[in-house]
C-alpha cells in the first residue's frame, strides 16, 4: 500500500486563552501538557489524554467561524494519498504539501482541505521517526 491513515493525530479549538484552558483540561479531566508551538503568528498548545491530544489555537490568530479549527489525521506517505485525492477531485490540484522542520518535536508535512460537508481537515505525516 502507497499510504496508511493511522488515525487521529489531533482535534483543533479556538480558544481565547490556551493557557487557562489547558489548565482546565489539566485539573478537571486528567490530561497532560505536552508543548506549546508558534509558527508566525499562530500560536498553539497541545495538551493529550490517553490517545487524545486536543491543539488549543489562539483565538485571533487565524481565521474562525466556530470553536473547532479541525480533525487532523496522521498519516505514512502523505505524498500518495494527496496525488490520490487529487485525482478523485477531493483536494483541488493547486493544493500544496507545507512542513515545518522546526514544528513539534519531530517536524512536520501537512496539508488542510475541506471535508462533504465543509468540515476542514488536516493530514499530517511526521517528518522524523
């Protein structure tokens, strides 16, 4: 097989203060700061719970319509699956693959597109083992 969707990597929030928030999460539902991340001006904290790890994306930072930023999928051979989803017209064709060597421990290969029914998701694969 070219590609493996191994699941949920992690769920976006907006939130006005990530750091409270995470505290809240912390204190009430048993989950564990795992690291705070800036890329510009985006500023995210992750915090996880089992096999759930909820990024908390400063409010502001870049465009909401609700609560939830997005689904993000981890992913092996992300490159495959896009080529994939662009042929069946699921990712437009001008969509880029982005990274970020510097983000999260391991660095990073993203990209973002719109679900059925308009529900943004991310495939995401790590960029070192």
């Amino acid at each position: 097989m070219e590609y493996w969707v191994k699941g949920a990597a992690h769920i976006g929030l907006y939130v006005d203060d990530p750091q409270s928030v995470i505290d809240w999460y912390v204190e009430n539902l048993g989950f564990h700061f795992i690291t705070k991340e800036v890329n510009g001006t985006v500023e995210c904290w992750f915090a996880g719970c089992g096999g759930l790890v909820i990024e908390f994306i400063k409010k502001g930072c870049t465009p909401s319509d609700g609560p939830w930023a997005h689904v993000c999928l981890e992913v092996i051979g992300i490159d495959a699956l896009v080529a994939d989803l662009k042929k069946k017209g699921i990712i437009p064709e001008e969509a880029e693959i982005t990274g970020n060597a510097d983000f999260m421990p391991s660095g990073i290969r993203n990209i973002f597109f719109d679900g059925p029914v308009g529900e943004k998701l991310e495939l995401l694969e790590y960029a070192k083992p």
